[in-house]
C-alpha cells in the first residue's frame, strides 16, 4: 500500500529523538526518548522503523549519508531525575499535559502513560525561561526567547508549588554544582561556620570558612577587607584551578608573555601551587632557574590585583579642578546641591585617579587605582547643583560624585576615564556612552562582561568580540535578584551583585528597554522594529477576528480595555494574549486606544499629519502617490514600519469584507481619527488611510499586497451538500 510521508526537521542525541514542523521551530511536534526504543530495524529504501513501546515510527531518510549517520547513532542510553511532576492544563493550545522537571529542563507528555512509553511533546531548555504571574491565580507563564508557554493549575497552593520548581530550575542551571560536591565530601565542609546550617552555598575566600546564605550577608556588611564573601555556586571563576596549573607551567620556562597574560586574566600570584617543597610560584621559578621570571613574580608580590597599564591609557592623561561630594556606600539618589560639592585637583595618569585639596597640595586626600573603577556613570544634565556631573563606583563599593558648569571639562574627563578603564575593544565609544563598567556575567571571559550604554544600545564585550544589542528589542528581560536579558543572539546573565554599581544597572536597563507611555521610537520593540503593543494586538486580531463581523467598528469593554492597556504600558513583552482571556473587541480597541493615544502619533508629531492630510487634496494621482512615499521616507524608522505593518493588517482585513463587512471605506472612517487624533468631523484623515489601503504595494514599495501570511486559515466545511447556508466556517490555526 501507499505510505505519505511528511517532510520533518529530526535532531538526535544521546537521550531523545525529535522532529519538527520545520528546521525554524525551537520547540518539537513530538520526542521519542532512546530508553523506551525497543529496537531499530531497517526495511530498505534509506528507510527505518523506530520500535517503541507504545507504537512504531516510520522515518525515510533523503539520502543514504543521512540514513547510515541516523541508523548507526541509535543506541539505548538516558536516565531520568525527576524534582518534580504532575498534571497541568496548556492554555495554548488548550490541552492538559503530565510534565516533570528532571535537572535544568522542563518535559512536556500528552499523559502520565506516554512518559512510561518514551514518547513525549518537547522539552524546555530552562537556562533561558522566565516565570511570571498570570492573570488568572492559578495561573503563570513559563516565557522563553521563542515562547510564552502559559499554565493552569488546580490551586494557588499548587501555582505556588510549580512556580518555586520552576524557578529553582532556573536557578540550578544557571549553577555549577561540581565544586559544592567535591567541597562537601569533607564532612566538616557541610556546615556553615557560623550557624551550623547544612550544606553551605557561600564561603569567605580570605577566612577560609564557608557559609550559608544569611551568614554570607552579614560578612558582606563587615566590607571587603574584612570578608570575602564568593558563591561556591555562580562564582566558578574565582575557584578554578585551571589558572594556577597554567601559571605553574609558565614561571618554570622562560616564556613572560604567558605570565603576563596569566596575571592580567587575574589568577593569584600567592596562589598555592599544590607542591609542599616549592608551595608558591615564586619558589617554583627559582627552583627552575628562571631568573626573570622570579624577578617579575616578585615586583608584583603585594598587587592585590595585576593589570598592566595599557599603553592607551597611559598616553591619555587628564587634570584640572572638579567639584566632588562626600563618597558614599549607597546609590545617589537624593538631589545634590552646589554647597554639598567642594572643589579638588584631580589627576588621571600610570594607572591612578587621585584628587587633592589644591594643584598645589602633595597630600592626596583620596583616589583609586582605574584597575579599581568598575563603573562609571553619566548624569542627565541639570540633576545636581552643577549642571554637568559623572559618578565613579569602585571595587569596594563607594561611589563618587564629580561636577562641573562647563561641559566641555565634563566630557574630557569622561573620554579620558573611559579609555583607561576599557579594554581597547571597546575605546571607539569612549565619550559617547551614558554609562560603561564590568559586570559579572555567566557569559563573559572569565566570569566577567564589559558593558557599555549609549541611548538604546548596550555593547557588550564578551569573550574577544563586541554585540550591540537593541534594548527595545529584548526578546524577555527579567531582574529578580540577577538580570537576565534574552535578545536574538541568547540570553545575557548579569549576576546579582550587592555593590551599589548593579542597582543602577539595573535601572538604566530597564528604563532603556522601552517604556509604554513614550513615542513609538522609544517602546518595546519586536525585531522588526514595530512597537510590541501593536504586533500582539494585530497578530491576535489576524489569528480570531479576520472573520469577526464588524472588527474596529464594535467597541470592546471599556473596563477590559483600560485594564489591557495598562498592563501593555507596563510591560508589553510580558503580555500574552489568549483568546479564552480577551475577545477580539477587546484587543481591536486596545488598539485604537494606544494608537490615538501614543505620543506624537504615528505620524510623529501634528506638523506631520498636516503634510500627510494635505498631500491628499492633491488631485493628480500620480503625483499624490509621489508625496505620500516621500512623506513616509521622512518618518523616523519605527513609525515607518509601524504604519507598514498596520496598513498591511487593514489590507487583510479588508480582503475578507464579504465576512466582516470592513471595506476599505469603513477602514478610513474608523482609522482616520484614530491615527491623525482628530474628533472626526473632518474626512480627510479617513481618506488617507482608505488611499493607504488602496495603493499599498506602491506607496510601501511591496511586490505582493499580501506576502505576510496570515497565522490561520479561513475555510468552509460543507454539511451533506454543498448548499448555501449548509457551511460552517472553520479557523485553523498553525501553532
């Protein structure tokens, strides 16, 4: 008999074999896990059958490579942890699924059966997952760069239950256990030195004890010279032995540049070798007769930290007079008057930022090695008593306030910090960014990222290379304890840090990450560069109401709507839409209410939408047609694609007027107000947009009116025969 195959995306490795709709989806349509496979039995042809448990799987390779690299790579092998499981309801597609939570990833099974059988839906990889509330109480949403997967549980004491799970799955895949282990096989490792709590997760790296969690942040308060305090956990850098054997191998030949550049990735020069008879680097080079390797262990004996002074920076000078503040062990806050300010000489050069009382005074009242700047911080003008100020935070979390009337002396010390704080990667910004410094970052060379902000765009040095990522357009950002910023390249995590550096981190972040009740240029934003609110709205409209009778025309429940907006403005990227949550009217009115009330419009301000509503008196087609393009050009680039993508959306709309009865006339009088925020009585808005609609593929310079397919499909099922009146109308949708 004749067997239709379906083209699928199949990935296999040592645990599962999966396969997808297509090569793009992140998320698999079904897995089968090797320790249910039975056996593998080729029947000829480049084709396989898969035996498991509960059914057999057919598979064609397209070429006989493919078919021998999948056949030979089949093997039983996998074992399962569980920390948790049961019974949950997907609310998109609505569907009751078993899931389990075994090490750092979240298991998706039709039931509990099919778990027994090896045969499950997907599975979520949670080192990229954020847990959020959702509108209902027992309900949350699981958010991953590529998905929102949203649950519902039984009871809030269950929510809460899968929600801590879940969130403790994050927190384990983010950790590395191996050193707790190997710490913990001393049995007087396993209690905190202070309370005697069970297994400690924290240690004071100076004292040499561990700790637990609430003890660690007592030494905290003690300061950094008093205690240490390190994760045994998230700071793997600071324990890894890799550096100590290299340094080792380096002073005992005669190879400096290796040394230099062991010192400079900040591995410890008094570090203990592992050799009782030579138990320092030191001793190890004299012993091995390396003189000058010997001489620059010792020069370097009492650094607290070895950072060459790059050739850059040391060229790079700067002093002059500043006005500075009292430091302080807190963020800044508070409004700073000229009289809190007293004026000192200040001094960049070799590697140190000093200030004195007088260009004349040899006492220095106060500095700081810039090995020791971890942040430096760009005030917007005017928030102090002096017009232009900058911030220093350093290594043992004080921060310093600096300021000046004259903004040219401001901006010579900030390019001047700047290029002797960065590494060279990162010195073409110098002068141009908001704020720069390092963070800790589980991505970053070593444990540690370099971060620099300059309006929207945060640049990040990781490693040796540079990404710039568009804060508009971060995929999810959460910041509970740790930032995590998920973007199209992956998911950057900012380790929580006590030191007042992080909050204004933190803040900045967020403020730069698009704010609801700002122009279109400054919100959330998807990839393509149209504002969040909008895209979910449209896509939602497209996926429930394309059939709707009267969509845009019928209001939704104003209280619905408000609430909707409200939770847009604060957070679009946290808002999933289901259609069991918000009818079409809702979200259609959601809409128009955010695109009569944004700030400047689409148009981007009303000196605008006058050129736009003048063009249409134009009466030769061609020529009006002519400005409406030039128009758009002039438009900034978020509020071109906006009005791309909501023209687009009309024009499928209208497409399907004999169901909706949404002609393009009625499009113009609904939209017309709405976009050029006007009370209706003149119809020249609405003919702009009915003359949009009309000319889109030659105003927008698009080959095919409708080249973005719709995420579902409109189609009529006849009932016994093929009448009027005997269809149903069915939307399938594609998930």
């Amino acid at each position: 008999s004749y067997i239709q195959y379906c083209r699928r995306w199949v990935q296999l490795d040592s645990e599962y074999l999966r396969y997808f709709q297509t090569i793009k989806e992140v998320y698999s349509k079904r897995m089968v896990s090797l320790g249910s496979v039975d056996k593998v039995v080729s029947v000829g042809d480049s084709r396989f059958e898969l035996h498991s448990q509960s059914r057999t799987f057919l598979f064609r390779a397209e070429s006989t490579r493919a078919y021998l690299s999948i056949y030979f790579f089949l093997t039983l092998n996998g074992s399962v942890n569980i920390s948790f499981e049961g019974y949950m309801e997907m609310l998109s597609p609505r569907t009751k699924v078993y899931t389990l939570i075994n090490k750092d990833k979240l298991f998706l099974f039709r039931s509990h059966e099919e778990y027994f059988q090896g045969v499950g839906i997907t599975d979520i990889d949670m080192r990229m997952a954020n847990v959020r509330d959702g509108e209902n109480k027992r309900s949350f949403t699981l958010t991953t760069p590529y998905r929102a997967f949203s649950f519902m549980v039984d009871s809030e004491s269950e929510k809460q239950r899968w929600s801590e799970a879940l969130k403790e799955c994050v927190s384990r895949a983010l950790s590395c256990d191996g050193l707790c282990e190997s710490i913990w096989r001393v049995p007087s490792n396993r209690m905190c030195a202070d309370c005697s709590s069970s297994m400690p997760e924290w240690a004071s790296v100076n004292l040499c004890v561990l700790l637990c969690e609430k003890c660690a942040g007592a030494h905290r308060s003690l300061g950094q010279n008093v205690s240490k305090v390190r994760s045994l956990k998230l700071d793997e850098r600071v324990w890894t032995d890799d550096l100590i054997r290299a340094l080792c191998s380096a002073v005992q030949s005669g190879d400096l540049l290796e040394t230099l550049s062991l010192l400079n990735c900040g591995v410890d020069i008094n570090c203990n070798t592992g050799i009782p008879e030579f138990p320092t680097p030191l001793s190890l080079a004299k012993r091995s007769g390396q003189t000058v390797q010997a001489e620059l262990l010792m020069q370097n004996l009492n650094s607290e930290s070895f950072t060459p002074v790059d050739k850059d920076a040391s060229i790079r000078s700067q002093s002059g007079y500043l006005f500075k503040t009292a430091s302080s062990a807190k963020p800044i806050t508070d409004h700073k008057t000229k009289t809190d300010f007293s004026q000192r000489w200040c001094s960049l050069g070799d590697g140190m930022f000093s200030y004195f009382k007088s260009e004349q005074s040899h006492h220095k009242c106060g500095g700081m090695k810039t090995s020791e700047i971890i942040c430096l911080s760009v005030n917007s003008p005017g928030k102090h008593g002096y017009e232009h100020t900058f911030e220093l935070y350093s290594e043992e979390g004080r921060v310093y306030l600096f300021g000046s009337d004259d903004g040219s002396i401001i901006k010579n010390w900030i390019q001047a910090i700047a290029m002797a704080v960065l590494p060279p990667a990162l010195f073409d910004v110098c002068g141009t960014c908001d704020r720069l410094g390092r963070l800790r970052c589980t991505e970053g060379n070593h444990g540690i990222g370099w971060f620099c902000l300059s309006g929207f765009k945060l640049q990040v040095l990781l490693e040796d290379n540079v990404q710039i990522i568009d804060l508009r357009k971060l995929l999810t950002l959460s910041d509970a304890g740790s930032m995590v910023l998920v973007w199209r390249g992956g998911p950057l995590h900012l380790l929580a840090d006590r030191r007042p550096h992080f909050v204004g981190w933190q803040t900045f972040i967020q403020q730069r990450s698009g704010a609801g009740d700002q122009p279109l240029s400054q919100q959330q934003l998807t990839d393509l560069g149209v504002p969040v609110i909008i895209d979910r709205c449209l896509d939602h409209v497209t996926r429930y109401g394309l059939m709707s009778s009267g969509i845009y025309r019928k209001n939704g429940v104003n209280s619905h709507v408000t609430k909707l907006l409200e939770r847009f403005q604060n957070d679009a990227r946290s808002v999933t839409l289901l259609e069991s949550d918000y009818s079409v009217d809702d979200v259609a009115s959601t809409l128009k209410r955010f695109l009569r009330e944004v700030k400047d419009g689409v148009f981007n301000g009303q000196e605008n939408n006058d050129n736009w509503l003048r063009a249409a008196g134009l009466e030769n087609r061609a020529e009006k047609i002519k400005r409406y393009q030039i128009l758009l050009s002039n438009l900034p680039d978020v509020n071109r694609e906006t009005l791309k993508a909501l023209i687009h959306h009309l024009v499928c709309v209208q497409h399907l007027s004999d169901e909706n009865q949404m002609t393009i006339r009625n499009l113009g009088i609904v939209f017309g107000p709405t976009l050029f925020h006007t009370d209706g009585t003149d119809v020249t808005g609405s003919q702009v947009v009915e003359e949009l609609i009309q000319n889109y593929c030659s105003i927008f310079n698009v080959s095919q009116p409708l080249s973005r397919t719709p995420s579902s499909t409109i189609c009529a099922v006849y009932l016994e025969k093929k009448t009027e009146g005997a269809e149903v109308l069915v939307q399938v949708f594609r998930f």
